[in-house]
C-alpha cells in the first residue's frame, strides 16, 4: 500500500469514526478543495481544511448515511487515490432511500489530501428522496 492509501484509509477511519475535526487537521491540506456535483444540496466547491466538515454537516442535515463497501485504488505516482463507496442515503424527511454508488478522485499534496472531487452515480435519484 503506498503512502497516499495509507493516508486515505486513516483519514475515512477517522472521519467516519465521528472526529471530523481531527480528521481534518491531521490528514487535510490547509488549502483544501472539495467539489460536490451541482444540482445536489451540498453543490458547489468547499474550500479550506474543514470543506469535508461544511459537506457532511449539510448531507447528514438531510440523509442518514450508511457506507455498505468502500473500495481504493491509488495511482502513487500521479498522487491520486481513488475511492469507491455503495452508501444508503435515507431522507429524514420523507423516510425515502436509494443506495448508490459515490465516487471520489482524490488528489494529494505533500502528503496530505488537497483535493477531492465527488461524483454520484444517481443524483437525480437522491434528489427524489427528498419529496413525497
């Protein structure tokens, strides 16, 4: 497993253990991006260390989330890492859900995570979760 995995798989550990914050300082580039797909709640591009905490604070507003398979590949010399989770998004609204697959390019700098880029298999289908 090279370095960046290494760094990814410590970060999600983290991350999805409930320390966002810690996640953040110790995994995430001060000069962070995270671009989620428009069209979604959380659309647009989120930027410093605490972008993935502005992120899941407006996606677990709306949804509880369940990761049910997380995968990586790492391209080491490119820096890049990238990530596929099967998630249950349920509305707290409506008690809708849909499972699908997100996928995630993320982008390293001096070993930490600088950018990710977020694409969702079925937006429009998460977006139907959301009405009756």
């Amino acid at each position: 497993m090279g370095k960046n995995l290494d760094t990814m798989k410590k970060f999600l550990a983290q991350f999805q253990s409930g320390d966002w914050e810690g996640a953040c300082e110790n995994y995430v580039a001060e000069d962070f991006e995270c671009h989620e797909p428009p069209g979604l709640p959380q659309e647009g591009v989120f930027r410093g260390r605490d972008a993935s905490m502005q992120v899941s604070n407006i996606y677990h507003g709306i949804w509880d989330v369940s990761i049910d398979d997380q995968q990586y590949w790492e391209a080491e010399d490119a820096g890049i890492v990238f990530s596929r989770y099967v998630i249950t998004w349920t509305s707290k609204e409506t008690g809708k859900s849909i499972t699908q697959p997100i996928s995630e390019m993320n982008y390293f700098k001096d070993g930490k995570i600088a950018k990710m880029e977020v694409f969702h298999f079925n937006p429009i289908g998460l977006l139907g979760t959301l009405s009756d």
